[in-house]
C-alpha cells in the first residue's frame, strides 16, 4: 500500500492523501480516479510521501490507477506550480483546468492507443525570398541559446507570420515541436490552412475552447504524446505538456484574449515566457502593437527586439490616414461627406470599404424624451441596448432582455427614442444610402459561434460584400484582397474613458483595422472621424509611427506610477449589499500590519465601474508595489487571511494579479 498525495480541481489550498494499491510502479502524474464525498472526482498525483497527516485508518483507497495517457512530465508540474504561486490559484485547480474535460471526468480508462510518429515533413511549396528584416530576424532566433525572448514589431503585412513560419520549419529540422499561440478569433480556417500548406508532413494540432470534447482530447494527446509537430491553440493551449517543445510564438502578444477574465485570471502570454524560461526555449512575441510591458523589456534590453519596417509586398505600401474633424460638420448618419464620397467612389470601381464601430446593437439605450426614463437593466447597473431587429431590450452585461416597450414605462408617452449608434443602426442606415450595395455586419451578434464567424469571413472572401460595418472583430488578422477604405467612427469615446488603459487599446485597434485596407497592388485609405485631431494619439496614428505613441504612454505611466512601473493585484468581493462589500474589504485591508509591508500600498476600497453586476453589488481594492517580489510577499501572506474573515454567505471574493480591466 501506498500514500498518494493528490492534486483534485477544488477551490481549496491543500491537496488529498488516499490510499494505493496498484500492481505497477506509480509515479507522479498520473491521474487517479478517488472517492469523495459521496461521488468521485479524477485528481492528479503529486507526491508519494512517506507518512500522512491523517491515520492510515482514516485514508481512504483509491479507486483506479488511469494509465491510458503516460504521466504528466515534471515540466508540467513546474509550470502549473508556477502559476498557482503567482496568481494565489490552488494547485489542483490550475493543474485540472489545464487538462481537456475528457481527461478529468470519472469514467472507466480507455486502452492507451499510440499511433506512430509522424515522418519528415514533405516537399514544401516554394517560399517567398525573405527580406533583409526577415533574414536578420530569423537569423537572431536561430542563433539564440538557451532562454531567449524576442519581440518582433511589425506592422500588418510586414510579413511576421511569414518569419514565424520559418522559425516553425527550423524547429521541425531539429525533431522539436513549436507551439504558436494566436487570440481566439485568429484561430481560423484560413491560418490552420496557411499552416498546412506550409508542412505537408507535419501533423498539426489545433487547440482552442469550443472544440468539442473527444476532439479536445484527441488534439491534446496527439499534443502531449509528441506526434504533433506543431500545436497551434488559443490561450488555453499553453499548458498543453509537450514532450519536444522547442520554440514558443505568440502572435499579436498584446491582445486581451490572451488573459482569462474569469475562474483563475492568468495571463497566457506571460505563462509562456516563465514556460521558455524554465525550459531554456526562445521565445517570440509578434504584434504591430506590442502591449506596453513587452515593449518597455524590448527598451530595457530583457528582451530583443526584431522589426519589420516594410511591407512585405513591395506593391503593398502603408495606407495614408486622414483624420476628418467632425467639430462644425452636420453628419449624415454619423457619417461625414469625405466617408459618404469614400464609399461612393469604391462602390462605382468595385472595390470593398469597411466601417469599424466598435459598439454592437442598434442604439446603445431607449430613452422618453418627456420624462427621462432611460432603458436601465433591473440587475445591473448599466442601460440595456436596443436590439431592433429581434425587437428586444438587451444588458450585454448580464444578457437579460426583454421586448421594446411600445409606450415610456414610467410616463405612458409613445414619444421614445434610441439614443446613440451601434452597428446595427448604421447597417441599416448604409441600406437605404447605398440601395445597390451589397452590406455585411460583422459583430458578436451575426458571429455568435465561430462557425458563423467563419461563414462570414468565407463570404468576405468571395466577394459577397461592398461595405462590410463591424466591431473590433474585423480588425484582426485577415486578408481583404479588395478591400481599399477603412473608415473609423466613433472612436473618440476610448481616449476619455475611466479605464487609463482604454487609449492604448484603441491605437491597437485602429491601428489593426487601418492595416486591412491597401494590402495587395490596391492602394487602401483610411479616413478617422474625430472631434479630437489634435490627441497625439491620431498623429501618432498617421505617421505609422507606434515606438513614438509607445514612448508617450510610458512616460506617462512612469509619472503616474502606473505599470509597467509598478505592479498591481486587484481584490473584487461581490454580495447583495455593497455595504458587506466594502466591510469585507475594509476588514482585507487590515488583515497585515502595514510595517511589515513598507513597500506594498492598499488602496482605500471602492464600488467598481460596473457597480453591479447580476443583482450583487460590486466593489474592489487595489494593492500596489514598486517591486514584484514584494508585492508576490505580500499576497502569498494575505491570502490565507482572506479566506478566514467571516462575511454574509453570499459574498463571494477574488485576486487578481495584473489586472488588465479596472
Ligand atoms: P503579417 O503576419 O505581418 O501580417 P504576413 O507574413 O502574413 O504578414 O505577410 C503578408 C503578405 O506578404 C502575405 O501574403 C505573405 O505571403 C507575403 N509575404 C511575406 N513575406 C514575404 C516575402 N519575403 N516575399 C514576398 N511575399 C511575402
Ligand atoms: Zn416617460
Ligand atoms: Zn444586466
């Protein structure tokens, strides 16, 4: 008989003892089928101790010793243990949560099935001659040793993937595996394609959340057992163990979707450079927008930074920008006579022109013109979105919805309005200028599932639309061959918002949907609607010029201490009374005595932005240090204390670390 100490998806701090007996050698990493409670859970074995806490008596054996995959390697241990210290995550949870559902349901164990390993590649197709830029980057990434973190600033069509096709190819020449992670709704059709195409021979796996189970386990296996060659996946992939790995890349590194929002809230992008730097890999991080914090390592040195300045195509130059004022201008559906021309002049030549609005929904609130009623949603604290189509009242918060009133609620007066522009409204508004035109909407709305997303994107391809109008999802990666404008409107909202980091995201944005007008022999124009020309943030725009924009915000970020130079957790307690969410908060606060922690600042407690959210009522405490490892001190200490205060059964409470949403 022996002790099994094992790590089971709970939200505990501990891990559970049972008891083994099992005819072959046991190891850490295999998972174990146990008993607990009254059902069973799957639970992954972590040690083999000599003793336990408990008396024999009390441990209780385990049920079945799984065997149908080979176990889990240390590296996977090393970077899950990484990630539970880090973001203050329990072991068991960070270690099952990376594992496909397949692979943690109690069910009776499959024979372990290999299939043989995937030969050389084959013939590849003839490759473009690289540029200079791409040569030399290229170069640095093969002649690194060891560790080594690049950062690859390009603009769209520089020809980044390009580079990170080659690197692929060189691992595959060594008998390495790579791992390339893309954000979410870059995972298509047309990359997994492009990737296939390239390496003929190569198995490929594809790794993202909406496949459906048995497909999951199959890709992850193929994944872990080393017969794929190339393990492509969203954010989830990077815990993906791979016996051969020999090269990360992470593309458009400064996109959001690379953070989970909810459960544990880790960042993908930097638990795969803690993952290059435990396993001794190079790793590239690619993106015409790098985040700030990847773009101050370049500047600082701890990463090396590779550019692209060129298009790719030499045909293919950069789009000229023209910002319109619309100050002293009587729009015309939000649109102004220079955008109307615009798209006149691409319809009579038969070329595409994209419309980027970032607010889906016809009009973002309802409102009586005679008493003020405004259409709030009854859960949150937010105004719900007219949807006209479907007739309905929606919280994108929430989703809770109800019909379009006929008559104000309050008063009974018929007079009430959509205020404001969402996509659907200036869809409609295109449809009756532009009768001849062919109009596509792109948004989360008409792209619910991704195999409407890719419906869409297929009939984009085929040239089944003139003016496309959509939200950020149209900015990412594709290829548009006829598509020559891009007009922005709406986009003054982010320079003001209350979260500081909403500019740097909109520069991102703008700068991605301005990348996709122009990109094969047509020339692409970009017309930017602003009541604000003057914001460095459209001049830095029009000269293509990010390293300039970059430097702005990190001085300024550097005055208001805010990161990359100083690193943040963020404490959220919810309940049905903000007064018990602040006292839970308020009692956080003093749980350490302050001398202790001279470096480390607590922010006073406030209700957040979205103060509530699904009938609770929110609110969140900053905490703040010049320094990580004091700040990582202070919060392996704290937490403990955070689960012993006492507070109304329905508060509920989490940590974040380097909050990217405030
Ligand atoms: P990015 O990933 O930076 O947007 P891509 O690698 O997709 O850029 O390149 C943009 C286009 O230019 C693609 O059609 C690609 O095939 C082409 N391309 C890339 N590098 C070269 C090159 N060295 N010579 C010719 N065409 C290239
Ligand atoms: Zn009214
Ligand atoms: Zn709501």
């Amino acid at each position: 008989m022996a002790i099994a100490r094992v790590a089971l998806d709970l939200p505990l701090h501990r891990l559970f003892d049972y008891l083994v007996e099992d005819g072959e050698p046991l190891e850490p990493g295999l998972r174990l089928r146990v008993p607990f409670g009254r059902g069973e859970k799957i639970g992954i074995l972590v040690a083999l101790p000599d003793n336990s806490e408990l008396p024999p008596e009390q441990l209780k054996p385990a049920l079945e010793v799984l065997r149908d995959t080979p176990p889990l390697p240390p590296e996977f241990f090393r970077l899950c243990e990484f990630a539970s210290n880090y973001y203050q995550a329990p072991l068991g949870e960070v270690m099952l949560q990376a594992l496909p559902p397949g692979l943690k349901k109690p069910r009776a164990a499959k024979r372990r099935q290999l299939k043989p390993k995937a030969g050389k590649p084959a013939a590849v197709p003839a490759l473009p001659d690289l540029n200079p830029e791409q040569a030399q980057a290229v170069a640095a990434v093969c002649a690194s040793q060891g560790y080594a973190p690049f950062l690859l600033h390009g603009v769209t069509g520089s020809g980044k993937t390009e580079v990170y096709l080659r690197l692929i190819a060189a691992a595959l020449e060594q008998e390495r595996q790579a791992l390339l992670l893309v954000p979410e709704i870059n995972l298509t059709p047309q990359l997994e394609a492009r990737i296939r195409n390239r390496f003929p021979g190569a198995a490929v796996a594809m790794l993202h959340s909406e496949l459906a189970e048995a497909a999951r386990e199959r890709e992850w296996k193929a994944a872990f057992l080393g017969e794929a060659r190339i393990v492509v996946g969203t954010r989830l992939a990077v815990f993906t163990p791979l016996p051969e790995l020999g090269l990360i890349v992470i593309d458009e590194e400064h996109d959001p979707s690379y953070k989970q929002q909810d459960g544990m809230r880790y960042s993908a992008r930097d638990l795969a450079i803690y993952r290059a730097s435990s396993g001794r890999l190079p790793i590239v991080l690619g993106s015409a927008t790098p985040s700030l914090e990847s773009w101050a390592h370049a500047q600082n040195g701890r990463y090396t930074l590779l550019r692209l300045q060129e298009r790719a195509v030499t045909a293919a130059r950069l789009p000229a920008i023209r910002l319109v004022d619309t100050r002293r201008m009587n729009l015309d559906g939000g649109l102004s006579p220079q955008l109307l021309e615009a798209i006149r002049k691409r319809l009579e030549a038969g070329e595409q022109s994209l419309i980027f609005l970032n607010r889906r929904g016809y009009a973002p609130v309802l409102s009586c013109t005679a008493c003020g009623w405004v259409s709030r949603c009854s859960r949150c604290a937010a105004n719900m979105v007219v949807h006209l189509k479907d007739q309905r009242l929606r919280c994108h918060h929430c989703g809770f919805e109800v019909r379009i009133p006929r008559a104000c609620p309050t008063c009974g007066n018929q007079d009430i309005h959509p205020f404001g522009r969402g996509t659907q409204r200036l869809e409609a508004w295109l449809a009756e200028t532009f009768p001849q035109a062919r109009i596509l909407r792109v948004d989360r709305d008409s792209a619910k599932s991704r195999k409407q997303w890719e419906a869409l994107l297929e009939q984009i391809h085929g040239g089944a639309a003139d003016i496309l109008v959509g939200t950020q999802m149209l900015a990412k990666g594709h290829d548009f061959p006829r598509l020559t404008l891009v007009g922005a409107v709406g986009a003054d909202a982010a320079l003001f918002a209350a979260d500081w980091r909403a500019p740097e995201r909109l520069f991102a944005q703008l700068m991605q949907v301005a990348g996709r007008a122009g990109r094969a022999d047509l020339p692409g124009e970009v017309i930017i609607q602003t009541e604000y020309p003057d914001q460095p943030l459209y001049g830095a725009l029009q000269a293509h010029d990010y390293p300039r924009y970059a430097a702005t915000l990190l001085e300024q970020r550097r005055q208001a201490g805010f990161p990359p130079y100083t690193f943040q957790a963020m404490l959220r307690a919810e309940a049905p009374h903000m007064a018990d969410a602040i006292a839970f908060l308020q009692a956080a606060s003093g749980l350490l005595p302050p001398e202790h922690y001279p470096d480390v600042l607590l922010y006073d407690p406030v209700p957040m932005r979205l103060s509530r959210l699904w009938s609770l009522e929110r609110a969140q405490l900053l905490v703040e240090s010049p320094a990580r490892p004091q700040l990582q001190a202070f919060l392996s200490a704290w937490r403990p204390g955070l689960e012993s205060i006492k507070g109304p059964s329905r508060l509920r409470w989490h940590l974040e670390v380097d909050p990217l949403e405030f």
